[in-house]
C-alpha cells in the first residue's frame, strides 16, 4: 500500500496521530479487517511496535479489536470515526478544566502565586517584556492584559482585526465596562464590520480610524503590546507580537494616538 507522505502528514495534524498511528490506521482502513501481522507488512510499521500502535488507535476511537484467533482489527467508517474523536476531544476538555478550575483557592495555586509574587520584587518593570509568536497566543496574552486593566484601555486594530477583537476579547471587556475602565477601540470601519462595531459601542467608545494602518494595545498608560506583521499578509500562525511594560513608551504612544482619536469619526 503506497499512501503520499503529504496525506499522512495532514492526517497526523488532523486527527493528532503520530506517524506509525496513520500509517496503520490506513493500512486498516485499506483492508477493513486485518491481523497485526499483516498490518506490520503493509504499513511498513515494526511488529514490534503494531499492537502497541492497534491499542493506541482502539481507545481513541479509530478502530475495533475482534475477538477470536487470531485476533484481528476491523477499521471504524472514516464519519464515525470523526464523530468519536469529536466527543473525546470535548470530553478530555472539559475534564480538563475541572482540573484547573479545582486549582481555585487551591494550595498549590497558592504557592505558586507566591513564588512568583516574591520573582517579580527582583525584576526591573522594564525587564517584564517578551515577544510572543502565533495570533492565538497574542490573544491570550492580550485577555490577561485587559482583565488586569484598571483605568484605560487603547486599542487600535485593522478592518478584520476588530472582528477578532469582539470574539477573543469580549467577555472581559465588559467586565472591565462593569469596573469603570475606559475603552477606546479605533479601526477602520466598513460593511463587513459595522455590525460588530456598533455590538463594541454598548462597552466602548469606537472611532473610524482611516488615516493609518496599525495594530497596538495600550493598558493603563503603562502596558503595550504591538503588533509587527500586516494580518491581511501572514498567516496567523506567524503572527508576532511584542509585549512590554514600559510606561515611558506606553504613555508617548497615547499621547500620539489622542492626536489621531480627535480627528476620527465616531460610529454612529
């Protein structure tokens, strides 16, 4: 059985397999009923490591062990086996977060948040910086930001970028609205976006930002994150991002954006 290394490669992301789970899982699926033996010579997999691989793939869901001898393997119908790893990805999740959600005034959180209460009295506010690689992982970092806001809140994004905003960014936005801070967001507006320009109205003040291109977040005049990349031109896995504490620079930059904010439109 010749399978691309391209196919094999999609399935592994896909499905988060390893190599030797693909290439036995297609060797199955080619037969629909198979020993391990024969599963060894078509997927070019070590016997060694067959069963260990059939056993991996028979509790994630992809495969059913048949009784008898000798025992063989019978391949699950490719739809079914979406729907099973569906269910167990939600289900490892949630049980996840009940681990986390247990550590909630837990000990363990607790030492933790004292060491590193006790790190940061021996860091400089300017060494508290770093850059951050993935959109995912930007926003992340830009939800803690605002949910640690107190008093203000700058963002300036692009036309697409404020779509994202009011789904990554939403939840604690309002709460942030329920504690007093001020939220001012800047974007380009058009017909793809009003809508969620004017759901962003209920919580902040939104300008048409049509002058300039950029993409920053400013909190409480001290903290800024910037991005470096046009999103309309990288993938958002290649997204970069640079946070900083810095409020010399954080304070220069609102300066410049009040200049800007005072010449853009409101949305109405």
């Amino acid at each position: 059985m010749i399978v691309k290394d391209e196919f094999l490669s999609r399935l592994r992301k896909i499905f988060d397999l390893n190599l030797y789970e693909v290439k036995v899982w297609t060797a199955l699926l080619s037969r629909g009923t198979s020993t391990a033996g024969e599963l060894s010579n078509i997927s070019d997999v070590p016997r060694s490591r067959t069963y260990d691989i059939l056993e991996s793939l028979e509790k994630k869901g992809f495969i059913v062990m048949k009784l008898g001898k000798p025992i063989k393997f019978v391949a699950l119908k490719p739809d079914e086996v979406v729907e099973r790893v569906k269910k167990n990805l939600i289900q490892r999740a949630k049980d996840k977060t009940k681990r986390l959600e247990t550590l909630r005034g837990d000990e363990v959180l607790e030492e933790l948040n004292s060491l590193f209460t006790k790190g940061v009295k021996f860091v400089e506010p300017s060494d508290l910086s770093g850059s951050l690689r993935g959109r995912q992982n930007l926003y992340n970092h830009l939800d803690m930001m605002v949910r640690d806001a107190e008093k203000t809140i700058t963002i300036v994004t692009t036309a697409e970028g404020l779509n994202r905003k009011l789904e990554a960014l939403m939840p604690s936005l309002e709460k942030c609205k329920k504690r007093g801070v001020k939220i001012r967001i800047a974007a380009p507006i058009d017909k793809n976006n009003i809508k969620v320009a004017k759901e962003l109205k209920r919580i902040a003040e939104v300008k048409n930002l049509d002058k300039m291109k950029a993409r920053f977040v400013v909190i409480d005049s001290n903290q800024l994150m910037f991005m470096l990349l046009d999103d309309e031109k990288f993938h958002p896995n290649y997204d970069i991002g640079v946070w900083i504490n810095t409020e010399f620079f954080a304070q220069a930059l609102e300066q410049l954006f009040e200049l800007a904010w005072k010449e853009m439109k409101a949305v109405k």
